[in-house]
C-alpha cells in the first residue's frame, strides 16, 4: 500500500477488516490467545477498525486488542469500544502498555453474532497491525509495582489465600498484607506488637475458616486474625516446633504441616494438637487441600497432603493419614494441590500435574509442554477452573484437572517465579518474584 495520496487516505477512512477465523470463534473463546480476528498492514492514520461477525461462548468474555507498532491513546475508554449485535453492560478498559489494551467483564449470551469496532479515539498512531483476541480465562494484569515494593520490597511472596471479603499475601520477612478486591493492597507491617504481623521470618501459609485467618511459617509461628489486619501470634510452645509449610481448613477444623512430615490440627487456630499418623517417612510435606468427596452414595470428607519424593497422603479427619496410590510422577517433590469441581489436583517440582476424584488414587494429567519441565509452585481453584504457576513464569489452567492449557502472558518473565496463588470473589491472585532479588509482583486475572 503506498503512502500518499488523498484517494488513498480517503480508502483508509472507511476500512473494514476481515481475517479467517478458527472454525467458529466459540471454540477459540475456549483456548487463550489463539485467533488474530483482524489485520491490516500499513494504515496511515488511525481509522475505526471492525472485526468480522464471530459467535461468542455464554460467561465472562474477556478481548485482548494489540497493536504492533502505533499506539492506543493515553487513557482509551468503553466508548472508543464497541460492540455490534449486542450490549455488554459495563466493560472494564485496561491500558496494559502503549500497544495493548485489555477489555473485562463481557458477558455475551450464546447464540448471537458479534463484532468489536475499535474506534479512531482510541488510537493516538496508527499500527502497522492490528490483533484482536477474544478469551474466556488467562487474562492477568500486574498491581501497581510501586505498592507492591513499598510492601514487600525483594521478599519472596510464598503465601495467599481469600476468605471473608479479603485477600492475604505473606512472605519472607514476616512481611504481610492485604486486600479487599486483589489489586489495592495494604501493608501489615512485620514485627511484633500492635498492628504488626507478629512475624519477623517467612510466612509460608495462609488459610481462613471459622471466621478466622490464620497464617503460618518458619519457627512454628502461627499468627491468628479476625479481619486479616490485626494479628495474635502462637509460636512453639503452642505448635510442637516444627516450620510449618502447609494449611488448610475443612470439616471444621485447621491442619497445619511442614518439616519431617508433622501434622498438626486445630479447632480455633489457637489451640494446636499434633502427632496422629501418617506415611510421609520423615519427609516434608508441601501442601494440603479440602474436599468432599462420593463414596458409597455418601459425601465423605477429604484430606490431601503432599510433600517430597512425590508423596501423597489422604485422610477424613486430618489426624490419621493413609499412602495414596500415585502414578506418572516420578520421583519429584509434590509441591501444592487444590480441590475444586469434585476434583483434587497436585503439581510437582518436575512440570507434572496429577489429579484424582477421591485423594487415593492419582493419574498423571496431560499438560504437554504449558510449563516446560519447571517445576509447579502453586494451584488453586475458582470460577470453574484450576490455576497452577511456578517457576519461569510459566501458568496453565484447567477446567477438569486433567486436561491443561498455557495462560500467555503470564505477566512474569522466564527470570521469574510465581510461588503462590489464591482465588476469591470471582478474582485469581498470584505472587512472585524474580531469581535476582528483584522486587516482588502480584498480578490478579478474571
């Protein structure tokens, strides 16, 4: 296309992209970031660019509009958005950088035809392309850095969890904060006293339940909160000295475990037993999950533990614990497992997920290459999916456990580490940071 000329300029006014699309745009809405919509080389001034007609899945829709080259305009708004055939209610316009754009909170009925208009005002240069992307999960936006490195500075985030209205982070240093939506994040300070956190070493776990955070780490410190704000803290002489690496709560109580295989239980999250049985053999144990599972007609409650060596253990009162049987894992740590849609999930330090519908018996899960042999620091479950993050940046989700695809971007770099995840109130949270030291990150998704 050359560049001069008012005919040309004049063609350009009225343009109308198409582009092929994958069968039916309601599969791509399924897998992230798969179908450019629309592309264009070479406008020369911005003009309004159409999408051609697609169909839609019924949910939380979600558009990724990229330029290469160009640029979008300082502060674009829903009105330099829009979308023909349909209302979508109120979306939320996210200016991720100069030449990305996200678009939230879609929710389009099935069934319809659609098309995404992105108008002149949005753009401030022209693009040489143009790429619009339709998506139902995987899109993630970083919290401010500048609160998040106020908060946490270089410590590891190790810990999050939701409960109550509020999100929790936790990491090295006692450092704590947090959160009533996942992005506006507050500090509790570290330390002992009034209004701290009364932790001065790592925080490794966070759970709530009956009405209570409660939060746990190394030195079998446990700390005990009401609104998350304001901390009681309950160390070895109330623990029986073990760091602790786990939590969880269910069936009405908290289980705590960590070094040497202890486990240890709670009513309160004051008053602590330990001891019972398990088949952990002195190994640590990484992570435990909840869940409620069929058998025999009957709802049964669930305890999943895993740790080292690919160890799993499974008990329905978090006292007395019994080996699962566990296939396709190898010999690498297990580090997390969540449960979610009648499903528990657990990620190893090896890039493999196994998942199991009763915590006894495990099958390796088909992930292919979505974290390429890093090893998987976090799951979790919300929204009809699970979430899984770890080393180099790299996440996938899931909506049966068995079954995983990548989340691109991620929003952390291959020199970064996602080392914990958590999922309230329709909002995915995850923290990190990189290898170098460099300031933690928090970045939530829909």
């Amino acid at each position: 296309m050359r560049s001069g000329g008012k005919e040309n300029r004049a063609s350009l006014l009225g343009i109308v992209l198409t582009a092929a699309l994958c069968g039916s745009l309601a599969s791509c809405l399924q897998t992230a970031y798969d179908t450019d919509l629309l592309d264009q080389v070479s406008p020369i001034i911005p003009v309004d660019i159409k999408s051609p007609s697609f169909s839609a899945v019924q949910g939380n829709n979600k558009f990724i509009v990229e330029l290469s080259g160009g640029a979008f305009a300082a502060s674009p708004g829903a009105g330099d958005f829009d979308l023909e055939g349909g209302s979508w209610g109120s979306p939320q316009i996210n200016r991720e950088s100069d030449t990305l754009v996200t678009i939230t909170r879609i929710t389009l009925p099935a069934g319809g035809l659609y098309r995404l208009t992105v108008k002149k005002e949005a753009l401030r240069a022209p693009p040489n392309r143009v790429a619009v992307r339709a998506v139902t999960g995987g899109l993630w936006t970083v919290v401010s850095q500048a609160t998040v490195t106020n908060i946490f500075n270089t410590a590891v985030i190790w810990a999050m969890g939701c409960g109550d209205g509020k999100f929790l982070a936790g990491g090295d240093e006692g450092r704590l904060a947090w959160s009533s939506d996942g992005i506006v994040w507050n500090a509790v300070l570290p330390g002992t006293g009034n209004g701290k956190s009364q932790f001065t070493n790592t925080i490794r776990a966070v759970a709530y339940g009956n009405g209570k955070f409660v939060a746990a780490g190394y030195r079998s410190r446990v700390g005990v909160s009401s609104n998350g704000r304001d901390w009681e803290a309950w160390d070895e002489e109330k623990t029986g000295g073990t760091s602790i690496l786990a939590l969880t709560y269910g069936n009405g109580k908290f289980v705590a475990a960590g070094d040497n295989g202890k486990i240890l239980w709670s009513g309160n999250g004051y008053n602590w037993s330990h001891g019972g049985t398990n088949a952990f053999e002195g190994r640590s144990i990484l992570g435990l999950a909840y869940g409620e599972v069929t058998e025999s007609g009957r709802s049964v409650p669930r305890f999943v533990a895993v740790g080292n060596d690919a160890k799993i253990n499974w008990s329905n009162d978090g006292v007395t614990w019994t080996a699962a049987t566990v296939n396709g894992l190898g010999g690498n740590a297990v580090n997390a497992v969540a449960y979610g849609g009648g499903i528990f999930a657990a990620a190893t330090n090896g890039g493999r997920i196994a998942w199991s519908a009763d915590g006894k018996n495990w099958t390796r899960a088909t992930t292919g290459n979505v974290f390429a042999g890093a090893g998987i620091l976090s799951v979790t479950y919300g929204s009809g999916k699970f979430v899984a993050a770890g080393h180099n940046g790299h996440m996938g989700e899931s909506v049966d456990g068995k079954n995983w695809t990548a989340i691109s971007p991620s929003r952390f770099t291959d020199t970064e580490q996602i080392s914990a995840l958590a999922y309230g109130g329709g909002v995915f949270i995850a923290g990190g940071n990189a290898y170098t030291g460099s300031a933690a990150k928090i970045i939530y998704g829909y």
